[in-house]
C-alpha cells in the first residue's frame, strides 16, 4: 500500500465518490440472475428430456403407417453358412456514424504529455459517455464486442448521470456522495440533452478528435449532429459458418423395436434362459423348446438364437454448421460410422429326426431327439455406415468459456458393408446374406455437449450422445425387427470459420 | 445476525427483493469503481451489471468473515479488468508496449484540490495502460509484482506505467489548480 500523501488523497477523494447507475441497470441485472436460475434447472431437467426426446422421436416413427408390422418370417436364404464360431467488412449506415466524442472513445488513445494538456481540457466538455450513438457497444446479454449493426443502445442526454457528469465538468460543480449533481444552470443540464447544442457551450470552443493518433481541430459551429462527415465503421460480420472434423466411440447394439434392449446390459442372463434345459409336458406330451408338432409329427426344434450384445462402436468423419440466430444453428456433416456387435454361435447339429407317430401308444409318444448344440465362440458383426446427419444445435449455455449445446436431429446413413449373421430358426443356423438388410436407414439422435478452448484456434466440442436407427435393419423377409443403437461420446475439433 | 447477514442469505435463496436491496446499497459505490477503470458510463454500467450478475452469482461462497462491501469491490475490480482484457476497444491501449526506459520517479506529493469526480475524469483520460494500473496500485493498493501477475506483464512495466500515470496526473491537478486559482483572482 503506497504510503505516499498523494495516493492518500487519491483514495480518500475516491473512497467519496457515488455514481447513480441508470434505471435499466438493475432490470438487466435481474433478468440474467433469471437466466442463470433458469440454466440451473436445464441442467437438472437436462437427462429427463433428452429421454423423453429420444423416446418421443421413436413413438412419432412408430405411429407411422406401415412402421409396425413386420411379418413373422420364413427365412430364405440365399447364401447359408454355419457360423463357426459419424471478417468480412461492412459499412454502417450513415445514422450509425459516431460523433466526435464518440471517436475518441473508441480509438487507442496515445500516451497524453504536457503540452497536450490545454487539449485534454476542451475535451473534457465532450468527456467520456457524452454520446453512445453508433459505437460498437458490448452485448448487454452477456458477450462483449458484439457489433450492434449501429444501433445506438444510449444517447446522449437518455440518462440523468451522463447529464449530470458533463454539468459537474462545465461548472466545476461539487458532487456529493450519494445525491444528484446540482445544477448550475437550468438551461445548461437542458442543451446537453441536445448534442449539436451541447457544442456550443462556451467553454467547449475547440473539440479534439483523436483519430488514429493525430489530432484533428474541429470549430463548434462545424460540428452539430447533422454535419459531422461520417466516417466508415469497420464492423466485423458475425462468423456464421463453422466447420471441422469429428470422431467419436462409444457401445452400440441391435433393438428389437421396443427400445428395451438399449437398457438390457445382461445379455448372458438372459441367454441361459434361452438355453434353459427342456421341460416335458405332460399334456401335450412333449419336450418343451426342442420339439413341435406338425401335423401327425413331431420335429425337434432348434435353439433360441443366442443373445447379440453391444460392443463397441468408433465413428469419423467432418462437420458444418450454420448459425441461425445466437442460440440455433444448423448443422450436418458426413461420416464413416461402423456399428458392432457380437454373438455366441456354435457348431450346430441337429436332425429332424425326432419325429413320431402320435397316433400310436403312449409310450410310443416318448419323443427321440438327436443334436448336439456345441458353444463355438464370439462372432463379431461389423455394420460399415456412410451417415449424413441433419439437425439443430441449442445453445442452452451462453458463456463464453463453457458454452452448452443440446443437439437433436435426424440421420440419414448408407450401409456400404456388413459381414452380420442372421439366424434360421429351423435349421438353427447363423448366416450371412447382406440382400436382407436395408441399405437406406434413418434414424435421430440426440446429445449435448460444451465448447472447450473457445474462441481459440484449437477449440473443440465435447458431449456424450445417443443415436436409434429407426429404421428396420432387415428387410421384412428377415425374421423379425431390429434397430441399431448407439450410445458413446462425440468430439467435435473446430477447424474454421467464416 | 446482522441486517447484511441477513440480507445475503435472502439473496442466495433467490428472493428478488433481497436481490434488489443490496444491488440498490452497493450499485453507486461500486458504479464509481467501474467508472474509474473505463472510458464511458455506459462501459462502466456493462462492468456494473456483469459485476452485479457475478456477485449474485457467487453470493453463497462469500463467508460472513470480511466486509460485504469489500467483497463486492473485489469482484468489481476483477470484472473491470476482464472487460479491459476482452473488450477490443481496450486491447490496443492496454498493450503496455514500452516506451523506453523507467520513468523518473516524481516526488511531488501536491493538494488535491478538486472534486472525486474530477479527479476520476482525469484518471480516466489516461491511456488504459495507465488508467489501470495507477488504479490498482493506487486505490486498491495492488503491489506491482500483484498488477504484473494479474495482468501479465513485468513489475518493472507496472512500476514505470504507474509512475507515468502519476507524474501525468499531478500535471493536469497542478495546472487546474492554477487555473482555478486564475479564475479565482479574475472574479475578484
């Protein structure tokens, strides 16, 4: 702490001091405290929506006509094989020109010296926030340096304080703490409502504009607000396009069309049960599972398929967005994303020749079966994908070091390969036959996510989120509905703007 | 409890008259602060309000140890300097691009005669460089090696701006003295 008289004096002047702030101060005050409250509770409630749209997505495919039915199939295949085992410039207008005052505002100021002084003080009757109008002013709603298209947010004269510190500068007028500058004269406070008069004060004979560093001398009767020449304003254009590549891996895993399976992550209980010994029933007077009759015949039946469980899924490619507003953006791209998925397969052999003649004697009706079910090993299904996703970005966070977007959208991708088996319920056989999947899926997704670095050249989003292809994987000649699904983390690395 | 004490725990509980009570005892003490550290009402009312949107903000970390005013004051000052740094208007100016060597050191100590508002003028028709750091050093009472820190230059840049911004300072207050003494004399 400087010990010195001078700072002494300084801090006990200053320590006095009082600035009546304008009325509109404490309303925007309260509406961004709303708003942070408010972004509070987006984050709690964030989860819950981000299900609630996933699920309201799903539903609304659903209700489609024609979406739900899907035949119980009788297999055809084609090919069997026993499976062994994603500052450009512009002009204002000329009402946006900034006053004189306002372009000392504005431009660097250079270091001021003595001789400058006599200057300084005709400035002074044009001191700082005389006049607002025009200048690029800071975005009131929290970002700074946002041009406003010239739109004047304050004039000169709007407010009592900006009055009240040029009248306390013309009349050397005291300013006590806590109350209004008094008032010298009433018709001075009046004539600064007024720029072209505010100008003619006497002791305002000489205004000094400095602009990029030299002084330019002006005459009163030369500048009123109407014939002061308006200068160009650089305004830079907000960058509405955006773009880079992404990559991201997370778990993928095939849906039976309910959505139950996206939360099953037991898959082995789950195909215990499939392989649960066989029961006999006395009534029909058969083995449950292994065998079925047809007709006057019984046919051993083949195991349940065994259970396709999630694993891990990577995706790259690039990204562009454009922004709509300063909370919406549009935004695609087109990427490689290669779904997997893994199943237990065997070695199956079974025969059908544990037929009967039911028309014979109870103890004809002991069923006979013959097979062996011989567990192989892990089959890994890999769905090769072009996907194009097209959605919007909410900027639900509006801070300019962690910025939050939610994004929803929905997805158009292209299966360019796949090497994934289907099951024959008869011939218990895993095969592969790439004819039986669509090659056209679509699908949504959803996510959030928050910018890291922003603003700097190396910045990048990053966020978990989620995809459902609801679109059939199969066509209805397969056995049943089946929806890829996908859950992981998304990286976006901002490579440029414009 | 006291009336402050209070006062905040309303405030964190979001009651917007609270809110508006203590916005209402600290804006123009703490608007004069703003106002010291630019060079417009309206940039010191934006430092106001972000200041204000941060004090509510982080109102339950302040503990009922210190002074509630000094507090609030710290924020505003940091607020003010983030401003200074972001806003492009400020950036040129707050360069600290030396201009040779160390100043002489001006042992002048001279009367203040003045108004607070008319020194604050004075102190803000300094270059923001200057502006900030005689602001920090000599009202808020930073030490150089602190304002290098905070503002990421060297103590001896800090130290040579400030004594730049005092010599400059004491001229304007000595030669409006001799004017208000010259006016003085021509009215008698």
């Amino acid at each position: 702490m400087p010990e010195n008289d001078f700072e002494k004096q300084v801090q006990r002047l200053f320590d006095e001091l009082r600035i009546k702030p304008s009325e509109n101060v404490w309303p925007l005050v309260q509406n961004r405290v709303k708003r942070d409250k408010h972004r509070r509770r987006i984050f709690l409630w964030l989860p819950a929506a981000l299900v609630a749209l996933v699920a309201g997505g799903y539903w609304a495919i659903q209700s489609l006509p024609g979406a739900a039915a899907i035949s119980e199939h009788s297999s055809t295949a084609t090919k069997q094989t026993t499976a062994s085992s994603s500052g450009e410039t512009a002009t204002t207008p000329s009402d946006a020109s900034p006053s004189a005052s306002d372009i000392a505002e504005t431009m660097p100021t250079p270091p001021i010296y003595a001789k400058d002084i006599s200057k300084q003080e005709s400035r002074r009757a044009s001191a700082d926030g005389s006049n607002q109008a025009g200048r690029p002013v800071p975005d009131r709603a929290g970002g700074y340096g946002a041009p406003t298209g010239g739109k004047p947010i304050r004039r000169a004269g709007e407010d009592g304080s900006i009055a009240d510190e040029k009248t306390a500068l013309f009349n050397n007028t005291a300013y006590e703490a806590g109350k209004p500058a008094p008032l010298a004269s009433p018709d001075k406070h009046s004539n600064h409502n007024n720029m072209g008069k505010a100008y003619q004060q006497p002791e305002a004979a000489l205004q000094t504009v400095a602009m990029r560093g030299l002084p330019i001398l002006y005459s009163p009767q030369a500048l009123n607000a109407s014939s002061v020449a308006a200068p160009l304003v650089q305004v830079a254009r907000p960058r509405l396009w955006e773009w880079g590549i992404s990559a991201g891996g997370g778990i993928s895993g095939i849906d039976k069309g309910s959505l139950s399976d996206i939360f099953r992550f037991d898959p082995i209980a789950e195909r215990s049960d499939a392989l649960a010994s066989p029961s006999f029933d006395a009534v029909s007077g058969y083995y449950n599972q292994f065998l079925a009759p047809q007709g006057n015949t019984m046919y051993a039946v083949a195991p349940p398929a065994s259970v396709v469980k999630q694993d891990f899924s990577w995706h790259a490619g690039a990204f562009i967005k454009r922004k709509l507003n300063e909370k919406f953006s549009l935004s695609s791209g087109l990427s490689y994303h290669q779904y997997t998925t893994n199943r237990l397969v065997g070695d199956v052999n079974y025969q059908n020749t544990a037929s009967l003649n039911l028309s014979g004697s109870t103890n004809n009706r002991v069923p006979r079966y013959s097979g062996t079910y011989r567990i192989g090993g892990q089959y890994t299904s890999r769905y090769h994908f072009i996907e194009m996703p097209l959605g919007l970005d909410w900027k639900v966070v509006n801070s300019k070091k962690l910025p939050v977007y939610i994004h929803a959208g929905l997805q158009f991708s292209y299966l360019i390969a796949t090497n994934a088996l289907h099951y024959d319920r008869k011939s218990g056989m895993y095969y592969e036959d790439r004819d039986m999947f669509k090659r056209f899926q679509t699908g949504i997704y959803a996510g959030i996510s928050t910018r890291v670095f922003s603003g700097k050249p190396y910045a990048f989003n990053i966020g978990p989120m989620a995809s459902y292809h609801t679109s059939n994987l199969t066509k209805p000649v397969a056995d049943k509905r089946q929806n890829l699904v996908y859950a992981g983390m998304k990286l976006q690395w901002v490579m440029g703007s414009r | 409890m006291t009336d402050y004490q209070q006062l905040v725990k309303d405030c964190i509980k979001g009651r917007s008259a609270a809110q508006q009570k203590l916005y209402d005892s600290f804006a123009e003490q703490m608007l004069a602060i703003c106002y010291r550290y630019t060079k417009s009402l309206a940039d010191a009312e934006d430092v106001l309000q972000e200041g204000f949107v941060k004090v509510f903000k982080y109102l339950h970390q302040f503990r009922n140890e210190g002074e509630l005013g000094g507090w609030i004051r710290r924020i505003m000052v940091n607020t003010a300097i983030n401003y200074l740094k972001q806003n492009s208007k400020y950036q040129y100016d707050l360069s600290f691009t030396e201009m040779g060597g160390l100043h002489p050191v001006s042992d002048d100590n001279p009367q203040v005669q003045m108004q607070a508002k008319e020194l604050a003028n004075l102190v803000r028709q300094l270059p923001t460089g200057y502006q900030t750091v005689f602001n920090m050093h000599a009202i808020e009472g930073y030490t150089h090696v602190e304002i290098g820190e905070i503002l990421g230059i060297n103590e001896g840049t800090s130290r040579s701006q400030y004594m730049r911004a005092r010599n400059l300072l004491i001229t304007w207050i000595e030669k409006h003295s001799s004017e208000l003494k010259r006016e003085q004399y021509a009215g008698k």
